[in-house]
C-alpha cells in the first residue's frame, strides 16, 4: 500500500443509533433500507412528561431518533457509587461503555489499552445537563462542583482519559453538528505529528432519555412529517436523533506491523470554516464546503474524482442539500464512480434518512457508516426518496436509493468521501478507503487452546459466550488461535468465568453454546482451571504469528439510573396535586441527648457522602471507602453549613475508620477547636489543583 507515511488505520469501532444497539443490527438496517426513526403515541409522550397543551398543536410531530435504554450504565465497571452514576449525564455514561467496546473490538482489553492513547469527542447540549445545573437541591447533596463534572459535556473526554487510564492528548470537540468528524481530524493529525501512537474518536448526542417529538415551524429545518428525505424534491427538513460513535485509530504502518484488526484505512482529511462568505450564521456555504473536500483528497495524494462513494451531511433541508449539493458536484467534477469514465457517477447518500440527525454524533455515524458498508462491499440506500433532486441531473453524483454491490476496480482500492458541516460553518471531509486484504490463516491450530471468557455476572457471560459462538460458525470466522490471543490479552478479567477447549472453530462454537447454556467443557486444563478459580493467569505462548481479531464485544446490562429532566410525568403531577391523608400521630419516644443525636447526624452526613449502605460501612477508612479530594471539599461544607463545625483536610487522611472520624468531628463540635479549618481544606485543594 502506498503513502504508509500518511495513513490512518481505523483498527476498531463501536457505536449505538435508533434501532440499533450495535454495529451488526446497524448495518442490517442500512443494508436493508430501514427507517429507524421512532413515532410515539400520544400515550406515550404523556407518560415521558410531554406538554398536553403542545401535543394538540396541529404542527406537533411525534417522532425521533431516538436511543433506547440510554439511562442504563454499569457503574460499578467504572468506578461509580450510584449517586455518582445518577447524577453523571447519560452522554457520559453511554460514551464510556463504547469507548470500551471501541478498544475491545481493537483486540485491546480496556483497562490495559497501549501507552499514549488520546482521546478526541465531543457531545450535545442535553437536558440532564441543564436540569442539573438548575437544581439547588442537587448541587446541596453533592457539592455544585460535582455537578459540573459530572454533567458538563466539556468533561466527556477527560472521564474516559481517568476510567481507562489513557495517559495522552485528552480533547472535548465542538463544531456543531461536525463535532464527532472534527474530532476524527484532530485525531488523525495528532498520529501524523506524533502526539499520540493511538487515538480514540467519535461523538454522542443525547438531548433527552425521553420520549419527546418537535413542533415543526414552517420555514424551519425540521421536517414536518417525521421522515428525512436527502436530496429528494419532497425533502422538508431534518428530524432530530441520537447516537453514539468512537473509532480506534493508529497509524497505518503501525497497525500492519502489530497485526490490529484494520476495518479502514483513512486517506487524508480536512476542516474548512466558511467564514463570512454566506447568508447568514446558520447558513452553510459552497466555497468552503468545496475546499475542504479538495484539500482532503490532495492531502491523500489522489483525484476526488477516483471517489466511488460520498456520504454527505444530507440534513433533508432545501437550503442544505441545495448549497451541499453544488459543493460537492465542484469538488467532484469528471468522477464517474469508476475512474474509468465508463461509470454512471459518483454514489451519495445520507445516513439522516435512516436515523435522523444525530448532532455531535451525526459524522461518527456517517463515517461508521461508510466503514461498514467498504467492509461489506455493498452501497447501502438513502430510504424514503422517490424523486431524486433534478439538479442531480447535470452532476457527477448520483443518489443510491437501492442497495448495491460495491465492486473491485483495477488500479484503485475502493474509495470514499465522508462530509459533515456544523451550524456556525465547521466543514470537515474524510477519504477513506477499503483495508488491506489480511491473509487467511489456517483454522485447525497444532494443539487444543483454551478460550477464556468473562463478565461480571452469569447472564452475561452466557451472553457473551452465546455471541461468540455466533461468530465463530460465520464464514469468515478467525482462525482460533488469533481468537485465543484476542480473548487472553484483549479483554478485562472479570469475576463471572468460564473456559472452553477447543481445536477448531466449529468445536469451539458448539462447546461456547453449551456453556452459554449453563454446561460446562468437559475437557478441563490446568491453566483454565487457575483462570476458573479467580487466578491471574501467564498463558502460554501461543504458535506462530498471532494477531489480533473482531470478536464481540462486553455485553453491557447495567440497570436504570434515570436521568434529569426539566418536565415532570403527568403521573408525577397528579400525584403532587392529590391531598395528602393525614397519619396517626407516632408514639412520642424519649427525646435522645444531645450528643448522640449529633453523632448520628455526622455519621448520616458522611454516609450520604460516600454513598455508603449504613453505619456497617462506617468501619472503612475514608479512602477505602471511595472518598477524594471533592468529596473532602463538599463533605466539610456541609459539615460547616448544617452543623457550624469546621474540619481539617488532616482528618480525612489519617488511617483511621470513619466511626473514628465520625467521633473525632463530634468532640471538635463539643471543643470547638477546629475554627477556620475549611479555609485551610479550599486552599489546599485550590494549590493541588
């Protein structure tokens, strides 16, 4: 392969759109032209806190893009309490979970990922975000800073960076609805500099967990049908979705020479801002538009013309489409989708007709988009389009509305643009091409290997065994030795563990699906065994070269942790407007003394704190217990504010339990001896920080 130097392997991917948990139903639903965009009943709505009032709008439309289950998170996998995990804002929680998933589907287990990772996302504005950041009560419990970084999208990038310990460049992006491909760029251009030896890149958009439709304005850039119809005649507007997306990019000659799993190679890259060459501030803009595709097919050292495929930024909006439209067709004057001349023209598309538009997630999602479809060598649909624009007519473009196979050419890799543009004029565009062919490797390996599997609890890793066994009866299943490699170094043990023997692919599947089914490999081995037991294994070497392959990734289950919002379910209001009955008056019981009341306060203050599960828990020291240098902070404010005692920063770092803290704050109370100790706790936490 050409220009190594300048390349961009994308060595793993993970993502969740409308109708699609993963990147296996993803693609199902492109390849197949489905529509994935949710229309709700009214029932429904009500029931998610909707405005009666605003769903009698006759110009209300119900539908969305919409992610299910986005208020589920394991917690405990990175590090929560379940206050933490409550208050965190699902963008951050469904985030982490695929920037694990991302690194798993590298062959690389999570919490050990390669040195010198970055990590490049950005997010949209949410509602937990700001319901947070209005609530009084909120910011009491935890402390005002905690909610910030707990909620504020700025800290997106950061969290992955401190739960999977990656210790390079750690960047929030924000160009609007270019964000996730901006982030792509600054990613590739950190490999090519050197800044980083792999990198993390992608986006999320969940502005609400919520059941929730739009109300369409005319003139406006939603559609007033719920449906999103790129470059067709009927085209009225965009529909609001969600998603998530992260890549795992290295450079290309590096991928190749430590045997990563290449899904992509991306070519070249480039951001353009239109500046004030257009009608207004939301308005896109040709001339850039047009540059920042020229300039990524210059800096991958090709024609725009040898593109077979664009996927473009296609909101379904007139001004959009008309402007992207023009762009392109410059940009890609004399391709015929061949390179030959011979060709019919160049393919484009927009993912928004399937999923909606996903914001700071949108180019994640083209882009993943555009991976799959180079990996599967077939043109996925743009849905819900009869009437292709006319001006495609006189252009080198031409609108995929069915699927198709996606051929070889000689000479040529397959080739495509992928294009986003954010409101307030961010253009970025991608060229990416097809993987190197990897070479076959024989199945049957000299000797019977150990598959090690793991998860935190038995139905996962019924799960996890079930996918795998799936996998390995496909066609193009890996060879079992690269398996084995995959599952003993790219995964995190965990406590819920099982083994299989095997010496082909079909054994292995067949003994997987047993233990999927709760039957354990009757063929046993030492090391499997040590590994059954909880034991940290050294695996044997295996033979030959082995590399790493796609597998399926975790199969995450965490339960409901809820997310803010700024409306309340009629439910929820009925229930505050019905009268309250009156109770019977509890027995007076005896008045308890003073000091013991106080101590039992303390003791509750610091259990809500640390999120504890009652005064058992008290027998921890406060580091043990999960306690830092914020809780610290938040802990002695309202140790001041609610009971007027000042604590020293000392207290919470001597070894000692916190019943014996608990204590200690009740004689400083009693002695009033600690005064000015939270000034002294705020400038050291200030000089640390």
């Amino acid at each position: 392969m050409q220009d190594l130097e300048s390349a961009v392997a994308v060595v793993g991917m993970s993502g969740r759109f409308p109708g699609a948990p993963d990147l296996e139903s993803y693609w199902a639903n492109l390849r197949d032209g489905v529509c994935s965009l949710f229309t709700f009943s009214e029932k429904e709505l009500l029931a998610d806190g909707a405005d009666a009032a605003e769903l009698r709008n006759p110009a209300y439309v119900a539908a969305q893009g919409r992610l299910p289950d986005a208020d589920r998170f394991e917690a405990d996998l990175f590090g929560f309490s379940r206050t933490e995990a409550a208050a965190l804002d699902p963008q951050h929680r469904v985030l982490l979970e695929t920037a694990w998933a991302a690194l798993e589907d590298a062959g690389h287990a999570p919490l050990n990922a390669p040195s010198r990772t970055g990590v490049y996302v950005g997010g949209s504005p949410t509602e937990h975000a700001l319901a947070a950041g209005t609530d009084p009560a909120l910011a009491a419990s935890i402390g005002a800073l905690q909610v910030r970084i707990l909620t504020d999208r700025e800290f997106l990038a950061p969290w992955i960076s401190y739960r999977l310990g990656l210790d390079g460049p750690s960047m929030t992006v924000q160009t609007a609805c270019s964000t996730s491909l901006t982030a792509v760029h600054l990613a590739v251009q950190a490999l090519l500099l050197g800044e980083c030896d792999t990198a993390l890149a992608g986006g999320v958009a969940i502005g609400s967990v919520r059941k929730q439709g739009y109300v369409h304005y005319q003139g406006g850039i939603f559609s007033s049908d719920g449906r999103c119809r790129p470059f067709d005649e009927k085209a009225a507007g965009t529909v609001p979705g969600s998603g998530v997306g992260v890549l795992v990019l290295r450079r290309l000659e590096d991928s190749l020479a430590d045997g990563d799993p290449v899904r992509a190679v991306i070519r070249g890259t480039a951001v353009t801002n239109d500046g004030s060459g257009k009608v207004g501030f939301t308005a896109p803009g040709v001339d850039q538009q047009t540059a920042a595709i020229t300039e990524a097919w210059a800096a991958a050292g090709l024609e725009p013309s040898a593109a077979q495929y664009v996927e473009a930024h296609g909101t379904g909006t007139e001004l959009g489409d008309r402007i992207e439209l023009e762009a392109a067709s410059a940009a890609f004057a004399g391709g015929d989708g061949t390179g030959t001349g011979t060709g019919a023209g160049i393919g484009i598309g927009s993912v928004k007709s399937n999923i909606g538009h996903a914001d700071a997630a949108a180019g994640a999602a083209s882009l993943i988009k555009t991976i799959l479809m180079l990996e599967n060598a077939t043109l996925a649909p743009t849905v819900d389009v009869t009437s292709p624009v006319t001006a495609l007519r006189e252009s080198p473009l031409r609108l995929v509305t069915e699927a198709e196979e996606w051929p070889d050419r000689a000479g040529l890799p397959r080739l495509a643009g992928v294009t986003s543009v954010g409101i307030g004029g961010t253009n970025v565009h991608v060229v990416v091409q097809a993987a190197p062919e990897r070479p076959t490797r024989p199945d049957t390996p000299a000797h019977p290997l150990v598959l090690p599997v793991s998860a935190r609890t038995e139905p996962q890793l019924a799960a996890l065994a079930d996918r795998l066994a799936r996998r390995l009866r496909e066609a193009d299943a890996p060879s079992l030795a690269d398996v084995a490699h995959t599952l003993r170094t790219g995964r995190v043990a965990m406590p819920v563990r099982g083994y299989v023997v095997a010496a082909g692919a079909r054994e292995a599947a067949d003994k997987l699906t047993a233990l999927a089914g709760g039957r354990r490999d009757s063929t046993t081995d030492p090391r499997g065994e040590a590994w059954l037991s909880g034991e940290e294994v050294t695996w044997s070497a295996l033979d030959g070269d082995v590399r790493r392959v796609s597998l399926p990734t975790y199969p995450f289950a965490g339960e409901s942790h809820g997310a803010l919002t700024l409306r309340r379910p009629a439910a929820a209001e009925a229930a505050t407007a019905a009268p309250t009955l009156a109770q019977p008056s509890p027995t007076p019981s005896p008045s308890p003394s003073p000091v013991n009341e106080l101590d039992a306060t303390v003791a509750e203050l610091v259990i809500e704190a640390l999120d504890l599960n009652g005064a058992a828990d008290l027998e921890q020291t406060y580091f043990e217990a999960g306690g830092d240098s914020l809780t610290a902070v938040h802990l002695a404010g309202r140790l001041r504010d609610e009971l007027g005692i000042d604590v020293p920063i000392q207290l919470f770092l001597e070894p000692i339990t916190l019943k014996d803290m608990t204590n200690r704050i009740v004689e400083m109370k009693q002695n009033g001896d600690a005064d000015g100790a939270l000034d002294a706790l705020l400038s050291e936490f200030e000089a640390e920080s």
